[in-house]
C-alpha cells in the first residue's frame, strides 16, 4: 500500500465524517497522536488508514486495492480549501515540498510526485 500524505488522512477523516477525538477513541491511540498524524509528524499506521475507507462503506475484500487508488483533489492533497488564493496554495505547496523532498532524509519521491501534480493542477485553474 503506498504511503498516504497527512493531508489525504485529513480528507479520509472528513469524508468518513469522523473529527480527531471521535478517531483516537476508535483506534485506541490518543487524540495527540492523531493530531501528530493529520499534521505529517508521524505516519499512522496503515490499517488506520484502512478502517478511514472502511467507513466510507468499501468492501473488506477491496480495502487494499481501493488503498492505492483513491483519488484526492488538489486541494486535498495540498490541504488547502478548494477557493484558496495563489499565495495560500503556493505556501502549501512549499511546506509539503521542504517535508517530502526525496532529497531529504525521509523525503517520499512518490508524495512529491503527488505534491507536484496537485500543485500543477492548482495552477492550471487560475
């Protein structure tokens, strides 16, 4: 399953119209480690993001498939509202960029690629 950007957890939180506190009581963990998560802090784990498609009423038997395809808008990915001015979409896209730059240690050649595209799109608009 490939690894999904903290700002698609938050869009999987809120299309399964769940909050942070209603997500760390279903899991278990607390609501510090899920604020932690939906920040890009540390990574949830990956059945975590699984039970967020599952409650979006997939099938058990798709959950992994549906995983790698789930398709976010740019605005999901960059974690900005879908109006967001110029200025507000290019601070996104440099805070991820300085986060998941494959040049760095831990960087995500794949999220940048996503980061990227989104970013492209988000152009293209204006």
């Amino acid at each position: 399953m490939r690894r999904f950007l903290h700002t698609e957890l938050v869009a999987l939180l809120e299309r399964a119209e769940l909050n942070q506190a209603a997500l760390a009581e279903l899991t278990g963990y607390t609501v510090q480690q899920v604020n932690n998560w939906c920040r890009g802090r540390s990574r949830p784990p990956a059945w975590v993001i699984l039970l967020l498609l599952a409650a979006r009423r997939v099938s058990l038997f798709a959950l992994t498939s549906e995983a790698d395809r789930e398709p976010f808008a740019w605005y999901e990915v960059l974690g900005v509202p879908a109006d967001a001015d110029r200025g507000t979409i290019r601070k996104a896209m440099a805070q991820l960029g300085h986060l998941h730059h494959p040049d760095k240690d831990g960087g995500d050649t794949t999220a940048m690629q996503r980061i990227t595209a989104a970013y492209a799109a988000a152009s293209a608009r204006s």
